[in-house]
C-alpha cells in the first residue's frame, strides 16, 4: 500500500479546514484547534504547509485568470495580487476574521 505524501495529506486538510471556513469559521476553527493537538493529526507546522500549499494553487488560479502567461509571468502577476491585498490591508482595514488569544475568533 502506497503512503500519502504528508504535503499532499496536509493540503487535503488545508481543503476541508477551508470548506468548513466558508460554512462556519467558528467550526473551521475548533476543527483546526483539535488538529493541532491530536496526535495522528497533521501537527501544526504541516497544517501552515498545507494552508500555504492551497494558497499557492488558488493564487496561481486566480492569476491565470487574467489570460495565457508563462511560469514566470504567472508568478509575477501572484507576487502582485498579494502586494494589492497587502496594501489594502493596511490601507482600508478589511473587516476580517480574527483569532483571539483564548478567544473563539471569527468575529
């Protein structure tokens, strides 16, 4: 029997944490706070790994939205929709999801 990859397998993780987000942030949340302590889970530095995994492909979508690119030029057109979000960020406050220390987050 073949064993799955541990990035595939925390991307998978990173697909259902998301699926459950955009359902009921507080239930991706408490799905993610057990995650990281159950010890046949992912751990916690496998789920970032996952999470970013998800991102780079959905950033990678998005950008190949904007038409036919190379590699390349795919990267480049990601590298600025993250520059955009990061200054809107910091410019406009984006009424986001937040975690709280000891707090159930998705406020």
């Amino acid at each position: 029997m073949d064993e799955t990859n541990p990035a595939t397998a925390a991307t998978e993780v990173a697909v259902e944490s998301l699926t459950l987000w955009l359902e009921d942030p507080q239930q991706a949340i408490n799905h993610i706070a057990n995650l990281e302590v159950d010890p046949s889970g992912p751990g916690g530095t496998n789920l970032i790994v996952g999470l970013l995994n998800l991102s780079s492909w959905l950033l990678i979508s998005l950008a190949e939205t904007e038409g036919e690119a190379t590699d390349v030029e795919l990267q480049e057109r990601a590298t600025n929709i993250l520059r955009k979000l990061s200054q809107r960020l910091t410019e406009e406050r984006f009424d986001l999801h937040t975690i709280t220390e000891g707090g159930s987050g998705a406020e």
